[in-house]
C-alpha cells in the first residue's frame, strides 16, 4: 500500500470533470516573482521536465517583455515537446506578433476587468475594453492560435459585465477563458458560486488563475472544478506573485490521494521538478512545504518514529518513493532508543542495552546543547560510550 488517506472523502460524493487540464505558469508567473530572472537555458530546462512529468501545457513566457524572453519561449516551443505551448500577451497586437513571432500554440490575452482595474490601471470604460479585448481575440484566431481570455481581477469584476465579456470572448472564438483570483480575494464558497453562475452563460472551458494571498490557492482551485471548472494555472513551488499560485505539487497530489483524480502524471519526478525551481530561480523551499519540503517525511519524535519504522503510513499519507523523495530517521532531544538503535544499525554498530541508554541520553544532551547530530556527532557519541573500535 503507498498511501492511506481517510476513508471518510468517499463518502463526500464529490463529481470532478471528466478532463481536467493543467497549465503551469512557472516559466511566466513563477518567474515574476520579485528577484527572479530565468535565462533561456534555465527556462528550456524547467520546461523539459515538466514535459517529463507529462504537464498538459506550458505557459512558457510573455515575449513582448524582451528579446531575451522572446528567445527563450521560441526555444521552448521548437524543442519538440508533447506539452502544448501557450504564451501570455496583452489584448494589443504587437504582443500576439510577437507570441507568433516565437511559433507558440496558443496565447493568453488578458485584461483587467473590474472597475478598480479599469480606472486606475487601464483608463478605459467597459464598454472601451469590450471592443479591445475582441479585437485581440479575434485577431489570434484568424492566425490559427488557441486562444484563452483572461480576466485580470475576475473575482472583484461586476458580474454581468464578466458573464458578458465571457459571453463575448466565447462567440468570438476563444477556445476558454480564464477566472483570475488576481490578488487570492475569493473564497472557496465565492469560487463555486461564480463558476456555477458562469456556466448559466457560458459553455466554453473555464480556467481558474488562483493566487495564494490568503492561502487559499488550492482550496480555491478545487473549488471551481468542483463547481464547473476543468482548467487549472499552476506553479512548481507554488512560486509566484506576491504570495504565489496553486501549487503544481500540492493540485495533483491533492487530487489523486485524496480525491481519487489521477491526472496521469509521472509524479515520480516531482522532487526532481521541485528541486530544479529552486535551484534556478534561488527560491528556497520551507522545509514544511507540502509534497516537497524536506522535513515532508523526515521524522524525529520517538513516538513517531517507532510507529514509523513498524510500518510509515501510520505517519505519512503517502509513501516518499511516490514523488521521488527519501524517508530520514532524525536524531535529537526527541528520539528513543528505538530510533537510535535503528540508527545505529544502519551504521553497522553493535552495543549492549546500557551503552543504548547511554548513548540516547547523549544524543539528546548534545542537541539541547545546540549540536545538530549529523553522522560525525554520532559516531563522536559513540566512540565516547563505548570507545574508538570499529563496528
């Protein structure tokens, strides 16, 4: 058995939508993240992998931002990947030129479409923005792009106005539109209220965008599939603006274990993916962060750890191998003798009973003393016990 979750989600008899895709934005909003600047090799990189993990589609970037980046995704999209490859451009012609310009697949066109965004950011009336944004959408169509349209701040737009733009994006040929949680504003509830709403007007593929600024990304996501929605944005890391997007990792593993949803994703390599994000972008993961932090399925409690060694699933939802990640017995002021004998055991050390005793009460008297026991400290530990001879 890999993985034991509660019985009692069954009971729930939730109904998903039949297909479920996944973008990831990793490449676009991922790297917005103040600080963070991907060059093409690093992006390339990022992208094959998430390939690898058999994403459905790869916003790769925003090309109108620079040469560099325009590089960048036209890499991406000649490399040959089974990912579709969108890119994101502004309702103005010369950003889906230059999407077309790099020989993406489709396009994210966007605009803010909530009073607030309309007045102090765009200058323009609804009735203004309507006309724009069908202009861009039918000009990426008559390109041959797919073509999602996103309302930037959906969740605090007037809602006839939103089912109307909708409305129109879909008779104008957008292959879906996009809800975008822009600053994380909605609640779950709110999420499947809107979407149910939606759907009142609309038949064309929803997308949820869903920001974290109340952590509430993946609840929010989960949400509007469940009311309706069937497309989720994601980042690896959950990285992004501010306090960042649904989580790639968190979204699918989610819905596999405690949902049942199975995406067909090679989850196997999600840590690799994960490692790789921080690596490139310099964002480090909290060691608590779900699926892919490293004290995920580390375990330092002794009451844990002799439940854990007798069998893991009595503290792990999920078995480790699942995602690529590795189970660590820790040693400090909270281990037994259970954990350090299995420790002991895994390096090759004998001892009796009484030097056990003693070497746990040292263990634990070294690490209140502010020590970390790494192998030094405890092969240190136990030569002062039992003396310098080799196992």
């Amino acid at each position: 058995m890999q993985y034991y979750v509660s019985p009692f989600n069954k009971e729930a008899k939730l109904k998903f939508p039949k297909k479920i895709t996944i973008y990831d934005t990793t490449l676009r909003d991922g790297e917005q993240t103040p600080d963070v600047c991907l060059s093409p090799y690093e992006k390339l990189e990022i992208a094959k992998k998430l390939d690898e993990l058999r994403i459905h589609q790869i916003e790769a970037g925003f090309p109108i931002v620079s040469s560099q980046e325009r590089e960048a995704v036209k890499t991406i999209s000649n490399e040959g990947l089974n990912a579709q490859v969108i890119s994101l451009a502004r309702t103005k012609k010369e950003d889906i030129d230059a999407a077309l310009s790099c020989d993406v697949d489709g396009v994210i066109t966007f605009m803010g479409t909530s009073d607030i965004h309309l007045e102090h950011k765009m200058n323009l009336g609804r009735e203004q923005a309507l006309n724009v944004c069908m202009n861009s959408i039918e000009y990426a169509k008559d390109h041959g792009l797919f073509v999602a349209f996103s309302a930037e701040d959906a969740t605090r737009t007037d809602l006839d106005f939103l089912k109307r733009i909708y409305k129109k994006a879909e008779e104008y040929g957008a292959d879906r539109v996009h809800i975008a949680d822009t600053v994380g504003a909605i609640s779950p509830q709110g999420m499947d209220f809107l979407v149910k709403e939606l759907k009142k007007s609309i038949k064309t593929d929803i997308g949820l965008h869903c920001h974290n600024d109340f952590g509430m990304a993946l609840s929010n996501a989960i949400s509007g599939l469940l009311a309706g929605g069937n497309v989720i944005s994601t980042t690896v890391n959950g990285i992004g603006e501010r306090a960042g997007n649904t989580s790639l990792e968190e979204l699918v593993m989610a819905l596999k274990i405690i949902y049942g949803v199975d995406l067909g994703f090679k989850i196997k390599y999600i840590q690799e993916l994960s490692n790789l994000v921080e690596k490139y972008t310099k964002l480090k993961v909290h060691s608590n962060k779900p699926i892919v932090g490293r004290n995920i399925f580390r375990h330092e409690s002794g009451i844990h750890v002799d439940a854990v060694i007798e069998e893991p699933l009595t503290y792990e939802p999920f078995l480790p191998k699942m995602v690529g990640q590795q189970r660590q017995l820790v040693l400090g002021k909270h281990s037994g003798c259970r954990a350090v004998k299995a420790k002991l055991d895994e390096c090759g050390f004998e001892v009796t009973k009484s030097e056990l005793c003693k070497i746990v009460e040292e263990v634990k008297k070294n690490r209140e003393e502010g020590t970390y026991i790494d192998d030094k400290v405890f092969s240190e530990i136990i030569k002062t016990i039992r003396g310098p001879a080799d196992p």
